[in-house]
C-alpha cells in the first residue's frame, strides 16, 4: 500500500506497483462537494487500460459549534459576566465555528 497526500495527488499523478492508494490530509482537506478520481493500469506487455473513473462525494455532517461571549455595550470584555443594572450589552457569537463549510445565520434567544 502506499500513501501521499492530497496535495501529491493534487499535484501530478502518481504511478504505483501498489494496487491501493491511501490519501492522508495533514493539512489540505477536501472541500465539501463532489470529486473525481481516476485510475490507468499499464501491464508487463507495456499496454495501458481505458481510465476507470470514481466519484467521491464529501458531505458535510458535522453540526457546527455555537461559541457565545458577552461585553459591556462598548466592546469591552466582562470579568465575570457582570452588568450594571439599565446598561446594554454586546453578545457575539464570532469565534462559532464550522468544519465542513462556512456559518450562515445566528438565532438568538433568552431563555430565562
């Protein structure tokens, strides 16, 4: 078996005497969506085979991750979450992340 990186597959194509080819994303990962893979074989004769195609789709399943924080209604951050009583407040929810693609909405709500 041998293995490269999607970036090494990205770059050129790889020619084998492994029929598996193991792909590790270290640091560049596929985006999500549909991708395409091909495979040539070439026998001892030197004769080279139609290309074999296959579609990889990457879906993104991963729920994102809501990160809220709270600052007095100047921008400033509050050491223990604290307001004086009739002042406003800032809530922001910049630092939510979301591994497979990007955040599109906000919902906010008071519970209690």
């Amino acid at each position: 078996m041998t293995t490269k990186t999607l970036e090494d597959i990205r770059a050129n194509p790889i020619k084998t005497t492994d029929a598996t080819l193991t792909i590790t994303m270290p640091n560049e990962k596929l985006k999500v969506g549909s991708h395409t893979f091909r495979l040539k074989v070439e026998d001892d004769s030197g004769n080279v085979s139609a290309p074999a195609k296959v579609l990889l789709i990457v879906l993104d399943s991963q729920a994102p991750t809501a990160v809220l924080t709270v600052s007095d209604d100047q921008g400033r951050p509050l050491d223990d979450n604290s307001i004086p009583f009739g002042r406003g407040f800032i809530l922001n929810g910049k630092n939510s992340v979301d591994i497979g693609g990007r955040i599109v909405s906000f919902t906010w709500e008071m519970v209690r």
